[in-house]
C-alpha cells in the first residue's frame, strides 16, 4: 500500500479486470433484501476502477475495519438499486445513453463525508463529476425512472459502518490521495434472486450495442442494494 497523499495514477486505459472481474455489486450502503424491488427486476449501473486504484483503495478501506472492504470494490455509483419492469427496454436505454457519452477522465481527490446523515467517508470526485452527474440523469429516466431520497453526489465511498475513531482515521489518512485516470465504459448489473449482483453487459462508451461486452459470471454480494447516499 502506497502512503495517503503520495498516489497519483495515471493510467493509459481503463482496465477491464476492473470492470467485470473486480465488482461485486453498483453501490454500497444499509442492506435491502433480494425482494427489495418487488417482482420486478433490480438493476444498477457502475464505473468500475483499473485494477491498481481498485486494490490500492481496497486496502485502505479493510485497514479501516469496513468488513465490506473484500467483496466491494472501489466504483463509482451511477444508478443505485432500482426496480425494472422490462428488460429489453431498459437495455436498449443503457445501450444508448453508453452510445452517446464519449469516454473522460476522473480525478478522486479528498475526502468528505455523509455525516451525520450517513456514517459514510469517501473520495471526492473533482475532475468528471459533471459528467457522472450527466450520465446519472440521463439513465435515471424512462424504465429506470424514480424519485431518490437524496440528491445524487458521485463519490467513492472508502469507509461505512465502521466506529467514529476508524471514519475519522479514514477522512484524516486519505484527505491528500488523488488519483487520475480515464473511464470508457459503464456496468449494467443485475440483482438476482439469490441476492448476487451479475454483470449483464459492460458498455463501452460512444461504441455500437454488438460491441458492448456481455457477461453472466456471478459477482460475490453482502446483501442486497444500497441507498442513494453511497
């Protein structure tokens, strides 16, 4: 593990390990049960990290005492936890919001928190949260339309239910760490009914749907979904 403020990444493409590999699941947070949506389906969408900021945020999350530090990678949330009637027509919408964004580029830098609202610390997202927030809207309409409970904020949660003294260890250790790196593609995830989070297909942004990357390996999952504050 690298020490707090002396990373900067800088990496040339987005791992795809980091993507498909790496993700248990869109978010983290409070538990939903697999029922959490209904009969109907639950879906999420995800950036994922490379592989080496994925890790490297993995370790500092486990060193302070998130039990979910092993199964959630570090990510950024786009669409938390959210019920979807028909399949088809909510593919096809992912698929075209993926077709019309162009890849960019993410700086985390910092640290903020959730409290008191939430007992959450992450990375604050500085370069690309426009477009994390574009991307949000725009998915969040048409079959994956809801109202939130709170204001989407993108970020990379790095510690969550853990005591006070290891959420200000985790806001005071990480609060010079930055990292930079490009993003071309998103997640789609599905909620199955044995509670896993599956990656149905990873999109590549400005690319055509039969280039998009399918998948139905099962992702490890603690739980269920997450609230929007993750």
């Amino acid at each position: 593990m690298c020490a707090a403020g002396k990373l900067s990444v800088q990496v040339g493409s987005l791992s795809r390990g980091a993507g498909q590999a790496a993700d248990a699941r869109p978010a983290t947070g409070s538990h939903q049960s697999g029922s959490a949506c209904g009969d109907n389906m639950c879906v999420g969408v995800i950036l994922g990290f490379p592989r080496e900021v994925a890790q490297e945020l993995q370790q500092w999350r486990a060193s302070f005492g998130d039990p979910m530090a092993e199964v959630i990678p570090a990510h950024i949330t786009l669409v938390t936890t959210t019920p979807a009637q028909d399949w088809e027509a909510t593919l096809e919408h992912v698929r075209d919001v993926a077709r019309r964004q162009a890849p960019f580029k993410i700086t985390i830098s910092g640290t903020g928190s959730f409290r008191p609202v939430s007992p959450v610390v992450f990375l604050k997202v500085e370069d690309g949260f426009e477009e994390c927030v574009g991307l949000h809207e725009q998915l969040q309409t048409g079959p994956l339309e809801r109202d939130l409970p709170f204001p989407y904020h993108p970020h990379v949660t790095v510690a969550h239910d853990v005591a006070p003294e290891n959420l200000d260890e985790a806001e005071t250790v990480l609060k010079n760490y930055t990292a930079t790196f490009p993003v071309v593609s998103m997640g789609l995830y599905e909620h199955d009914d044995n509670g896993i989070w599956q990656l149905r297909e990873e999109l590549d942004f400005g690319g055509d749907a039969d280039q998009s990357r399918k998948s139905t390996a099962q992702r490890p999952a603690a739980g269920g979904g997450a609230t929007a504050a993750d």
